[in-house]
C-alpha cells in the first residue's frame, strides 16, 4: 500500500473500464488521482466521471474530476493548467482513452472512420504527453505510460487494418518519445493489457467466444502502478505484456 504516496497522476478516459480500474488502484496507492473523460459517451456506453469519482471517494482517495476531450488540444491544455493549478505538479500520465473497431475490411472502413479511430488513439496521446511534459521535465522525472495491444505487430489477432495500424502508431510513438525525453528523466512505456471484461469489449458479439479467458481490468492496477513509479534511469522505452508481470519483468 501507499506505493504512488503524493504522486499526482492523470487518467483518461476514466469513466469506465481499464481507465477507471486503474483511477482506483492508483488512489488506493496513495496517489492524488486525476480522471478525465468527454462528458458522454460517443458509443452510448455505460460509466460516468461521477460514477469513478464516487468510487474512489467512497474508498478513501483523493480525485479530481475534470471532463476533457483528448482530442482537442484546448481542452487538454485546460485540463493540464487546472491540474498544475490544484496540485503544483504531475508525475504520472496514463494514456488510456481510446476507440476500437474490429472486423471491417478496408472498403468497410470509410475515410470519417479511419480518422475518428486514429485521432482518438493516436492524436489524443500525443497532445496529452506534449502538455504534461513541460511540468514532468521541470520536476526532473515523470512516468507516461501508453496502452498498446498484440494487434499491434500480430495480423494473427484479428484486429484489422485500422485498429492495428492505429495502436502500432501507439508503440512508434511510445519508443521514439522515450529516447527524446530520457535526458530529462521521464519515463515513457507501453503495456498491452491483453484481453479485458470491459463494456467496450462486451459490446464486440465474437468477444463471447473467449469470454470466460478475458480477466477484470483490475488485473491490470499492480502492473501499471509498477510503470508508474519508473523513470528515464530504472525502466523506459519499453513494451510490457501485462500477463508476464512479475515473471519477465516488474521482477
């Protein structure tokens, strides 16, 4: 317990899910947690910013909620400036807004989708690492930590064209970010969290073939608190595989 004590970390797309699984156990660690998601649900899907704040405060964290858009760089700015406002300061970034589409060919997939899909999992980290990282190098450490998924390099996985294309962008963006901010002693890796019980995933029908292997997105709170207290000097650059915690790495 009280491994992230005083740490301010940031959680997108934290209404439901892997992000609010993650908000929790960031909080039950001890960390000032700062959740932010739209202020609905594009998809309709089930979970609130209340719902997560409420969550956490009925288990004893702290947490600011603040709604804001990944997408939209003024309101990340805005989302950013608050937070240096309450806390003074940011030390963890965890990039885990995103969108999925499986099972579209490319001629299913017209040009508005393919640029929703990668502006939300592509652009949305990158103007959400950019704005924490002028705070994250003043301090001289900080830890960003992206989502990224087997789909990424195995065709195998099913994943398609676009939601493939748009987390292998996602793995790029996470190791060449790692080597421009290593200087200043900022962390940045990525974790596929492998397959999740989650309401974006019940949504998908074929998900019920593995259902019963999918694992809470809980599991995944040991793993990412561990990324969370790296830095530049003990652990970046990385892809980590959720389930070889404690076995390849985080050792």
């Amino acid at each position: 317990m009280n491994q992230m004590q005083d740490m301010v970390a940031i959680v997108t797309g934290a209404s439901r899910g892997l992000g609010k699984a993650i908000a929790l156990e960031f909080a039950s660690e001890g960390a000032k947690v700062v959740i932010c998601a739209r202020a609905t649900s594009p998809t309709g899907l089930a979970g609130t910013l209340d719902e997560t704040t409420q969550a956490i405060q009925d288990a004893g964290g702290e947490v600011l909620p603040l709604v804001c858009d990944v997408t939209d760089d003024d309101q990340v700015q805005e989302m950013v400036r608050q937070v240096e406002e309450h806390y003074g300061r940011i030390d963890v970034l965890f990039n885990n807004a995103g969108a999925m589409v499986l099972g579209a060919s490319i001629q299913e997939i017209d040009p508005e989708s393919w640029d929703r899909i990668m502006t939300v999992n592509v652009r949305g980290p990158y103007l959400c690492s950019r704005a924490v990282l002028p705070a994250m190098i003043r301090q001289g450490r900080g830890s960003i930590i992206n989502i990224g998924s087997r789909m990424a390099d195995d065709p195998k996985q099913d994943g398609g064209v676009l939601y493939s294309t748009s987390k292998a962008a996602v793995h790029m963006f996470t190791f060449c970010l790692a080597a421009e901010v290593r200087e200043y002693n900022v962390a940045v890796n990525v974790i596929s969290p492998g397959s999740l019980r989650t309401e974006g995933s019940a949504a998908i029908p074929w998900t019920q073939r593995d259902w019963h292997e999918r694992v809470e997105p809980s599991e995944v709170g040991p793993s990412a608190v561990y990324l969370a207290k790296q830095d530049a000097k003990s652990m970046t650059g990385r892809l980590v595989m959720r389930a070889e915690f404690g076995k390849t790495w985080g050792i």
